[in-house]
C-alpha cells in the first residue's frame, strides 16, 4: 500500500463522515453534539462525534480534495 493509496483511502473515510444525517442517522443513536455534556467530551464517543462534525463543517475543502483526487486519477490512470 503506498502513500497515495492511504490519502485515497483517508478522502473516502472524510466523504463517509460528512455525508452522515443528523436527524436520520446519528440523533436517534445519541451521536450529536446536544447529547454530549462537557466531562464526556473528551471519551472515545466525544471524539468520534468532534470528527464526524469537523467532517460536516469542513465540506467544501473536501469538495476540492475530491476534484483534486479525480484529475490526478484521470491524467495518471
């Protein structure tokens, strides 16, 4: 595996989390940022739920990635 294959595979995993719902997907699991209180901010799940927001926030940044991604993949083959 080389390096351009875990960025590939890291922009995928970054396309995964900003395209979760909130309403549909993570409120009725308890994976938004109003269920947590701030001692449990900092656990394993208050982590997961900062990247997945983190994710979400920085969408168009990652709209750039993607075309990046896709003219590089294009012109290389």
């Amino acid at each position: 595996m080389g390096f351009w294959t875990f960025l590939e595979g890291f922009l995928l995993f970054a396309n995964a989390l900003a395209i979760l719902n909130e309403e549909r997907f993570l409120a009725p699991r308890g994976w938004t940022l109003r269920d947590m209180t701030e001692p449990r901010r900092n656990s394993l799940k208050g982590q997961i739920i900062g990247l997945i927001y983190a994710c979400q926030f920085l969408r168009l940044p990652l709209i750039l990635f993607n075309i990046i991604f896709i003219i590089v993949k294009l012109v290389s083959g």
